[in-house]
C-alpha cells in the first residue's frame, strides 16, 4: 500500500511538472512583449508600443472610426448594463461618457465649435490618447494573459516578499504590476491589478495602494516628456530618479490617511488568496506555487478570451472619459485662472524649497491633475532644474482626470475620487520635497 502511495505521489509529481513548459514559453512572451525593449527601424521601445505605432501607420484611416465605436459602446454600456445608476459617481461618469460621445462625433466627422479643433484640444486628446489606449489596452489584454497567468507572478511574488511588504505594504506579487505600469502602461498595470483583486489575491486596501502608487505613465510616455523638456541627453538620470522619487513617495503615502486607514477586506464573492509565509527555501516555494498556478490555469484560447473582454471592457469605460473630462480639463487650463489658483496649494512649497519661478512651478504641478503631459508644456522655456522636478513630478503624481481616475473608477477597486485628489496633493508635495534637493545636487 505504501509502494502505491508512493508511486501515485511520484505520479502527481511528474503531472504537475510536466506543463511547466507553459510557465517558461508563455510568461517569457508575455515578459518581452511588455518589458524589453527593441529598436525597429529608428524607434527604441518595447513590442507592444512597436505593434501598435504599425497599426497606428498602416490603418489610419480606419482607426478614427474604430476608437468611435468603442466610445459609443462604451457611452451606451452604462444604460444597457444598469450600473449608470449604481451610485452618484456612476450617474456622473455615465453622463461624461455621453459628452465624450458627442465630442467624438465631432472630431471624427469635423463639425463643431473653432476652438475644439486647435491642435492641444480636441486632436490632441484624440490622436495621442484616445486611439493609442483603444488599441493599447486590448491588444496588451493578449499577452498579459501569458504574463500573469502561469505562475510568474506568483514566482515574483515569494521572492519579492521580504521588499514588497515592508516597504510598501503589498504582496510580493505586486511587484510585476509596478514593473508593467513603469515600463508597459498604467492602463494595463490597472487590468492587471483589477483582475488580481477580483481573484481574491489583493485586498481593497492593497489593490488600491498599487492603483494610486505604482499605476504611473510608461516609460514610452516618460520618452515624450524628456523629448519636449529637451531631457533625452539625461535620460538615464531622469528615468531612474523618477523611478526611485516614485516609490519613495508611495512608501510614505501608505502610511497616512486616507490609503493608511482603508480596511484590509477581500473582493466580495472572491475566495481570498493571501500571500503565505514560504516554508523551507523561498526559491522552492516559489517554484511549488508557479507549478500549482501552472495546473489550474485554464486553456490559452480560454485565458486570451477572458482578458481580451476584459481588456475591451477597460477601453469602453476610459475612452469616452479620456474624451469628456480630458477636454475639461485642457479648456480649463487654456481659458480659465483655476489651476492658478490650484498652485496656490504648491506655492509655498516651491517657494520655500527656492525653485526658480515658484509660481510657474506651481501652476505646472497643479495643472497635473488635468493631463499628465499639460505640465511640459508649461515649462519648455524655463530652466533645467524647474523642467527636471516639473518632468518628475508629471509621473510621480499619478493620479489625472484625463485618463487614470475614469481608469480606477472603471475597476472594482474602492476608492473615491474626493481621496483619490487627496493623494494626489500628498503626491506632489512629497515629490517636490525629494526631487528639488536632487535636482540642485545634479545641476
């Protein structure tokens, strides 16, 4: 009997090892697409923005209408579904999504008011943002079936657990969603950290650290920045300073309110999958959890189907946002004194840190809450150490209307928007603290 206890576990071992192949094939395509980076042509980016920048050039004509189908999906989904009448911020974002509709409309078919066709409004929002996310975000749904799926988050997750936890108060396997939103798209580090929260293997309060604390632009994104602040000749220096100024302040912001004191509670109807402790060696216990992950993963159509529709649902909700509070935001900005009066919130901070033009810095950082690009702008002509903190700041504040917030508030994760803007103050502030000091001692 105990021969053929022995055989059958021998057995059991030699089946759950033996799909392992998925767990190396499948989580490198998926890693490669998202992180490393290749040069075609002229063009140094990773696969996923080289996929779409061709969609981009070679269906052109098409894709106007494309990104308008999914915004009048996503404008009527609201109403077919009922959730438009879930609660007051679902009422309000279902009747943004209906404005964002009708500016739609008008941009594809070019009709409407002068201003809306200047080139920051209207074919701003729509050219750089709209059409890249309704591309990004499906088809980055594909392969992030392959990344998150078969066990290498898992595996990341147990050796990344003695940084992950202390620091910044999350699982260890957070640590792929911090790399995906840095390197792939803060939309994408969403799909991920929404997916994963409703499997029960984040709680409210961790799914809602990462979403305001690691979901930050991309580094395609970061690219940009650099090249209109004239920074590509200290990429390197910007890239990681960024990167560490980052997560430094999310390691603070944790801690204190409102993210500090949010309950630690499980998706409801989820089954909840903490993070356990490894017993023995943690490179085994990670190996046993990638198996175990490996063999109740369902087929690859199954799984590309799933996240796919996810990812398609994702885009709906944003796109008729970007579109609607986007376009706010940027006529805001260009013909109001708002945001002048936003930076008086940063002001006495850029003014007792002795930042060249405190005010312009100020008025940069505050208009960050609008668009993420808008701070660039404002500061092309100003000197290198106000366009280094105003470039950091744009990324390390995270949190914008014109695409993030309808992001977060598209997912099942539980935070409101009134404390979604109080950690966005807390953002700034701590960012301008850390990085003036830094960009003095380089510059």
């Amino acid at each position: 009997m105990q021969q053929v206890q022995v055989e059958e576990s021998s057995n059991s071992n030699v089946r759950s090892s033996s799909g392992m192949w998925k767990f190396f094939v499948y989580s490198f395509i998926g890693a490669f697409m998202f992180f490393v980076p290749v040069t075609i042509g002229e063009k140094n980016s990773i696969m996923l923005d080289h996929i779409v920048t061709w969609i981009q050039s070679n269906a052109a004509g098409f894709l106007p209408y494309y990104a308008l189908i999914i915004i009048f999906a996503g404008a009527v989904y609201p109403f077919v579904s009922g959730t438009w009448k879930k609660s007051t911020v679902d009422m309000v974002f279902s009747l943004f999504k209906i404005v964002g509709l009708f500016v739609g409309i008008m941009i594809v078919f070019e009709f409407g008011p002068a201003w809306l066709f200047r080139p920051d409004m209207g074919p701003f929002l729509f050219g750089k943002l709209v059409i890249s996310v309704g591309l990004l975000v499906p088809i980055g749904a594909v392969f992030l079936a392959l990344l998150v799926s078969y066990g290498l988050l898992e595996f990341i997750g147990v050796l990344m657990q003695p940084i992950m936890r202390p620091v910044w108060r999350t699982p260890g396997r957070s640590a792929i969603d911090a790399v995906a939103s840095f390197v792939g798209s803060y939309s994408l580090g969403l799909l991920i950290t929404n997916r994963v929260y409703k499997e029960g293997k984040y709680t409210a309060r961790e799914a809602a650290i990462i979403a305001t604390g690691f979901s930050t632009v991309s580094a395609t994104f970061m690219v940009i920045v650099a090249k209109t602040l004239g920074l590509m000749e200290i990429w390197n220096t910007f890239f990681w300073v960024t990167l560490l100024v980052t997560f430094v302040v999310t390691a603070i912001t944790v801690r204190i309110w409102p993210l500090g004191s949010m309950k630690d509670d499980y998706y409801e109807g989820s089954t909840p999958q903490p993070e356990v402790k490894p017993e023995g060696g943690r490179l085994a216990t990670a190996w046993r959890e990638a198996k175990e992950t490996v063999a109740n993963a369902p087929s690859l159509g199954v799984n590309i189907w799933v996240n796919v529709r996810d990812g398609l649902l994702m885009a709906m909700a944003i796109l008729p946002s970007i579109l609607s509070i986007g376009l706010l935001g940027i006529m805001l900005a260009t013909f109001t004194p708002i945001f002048d009066w936003v930076g008086y919130i940063f002001y006495p901070f850029t003014a007792l840190l002795q930042l060249p033009e405190p005010m312009l810095v100020a008025k940069a950082s505050a208009i960050g809450i609008a668009e993420m690009f808008l701070p660039a702008l404002l500061v092309v002509e100003s000197g290198l150490v106000v366009k280094f903190v105003v470039a950091v700041v744009s990324v390390s504040s995270i949190i914008f209307f014109s695409a993030l917030v309808p992001c977060i508030v598209a997912t099942e994760i539980p935070i409101s928007i009134p404390k979604l803007i109080v950690i966005w103050v807390q953002r700034v502030i701590l960012t301008l603290i850390i990085v003036t000091p830094i960009a003095y001692l380089l510059f």
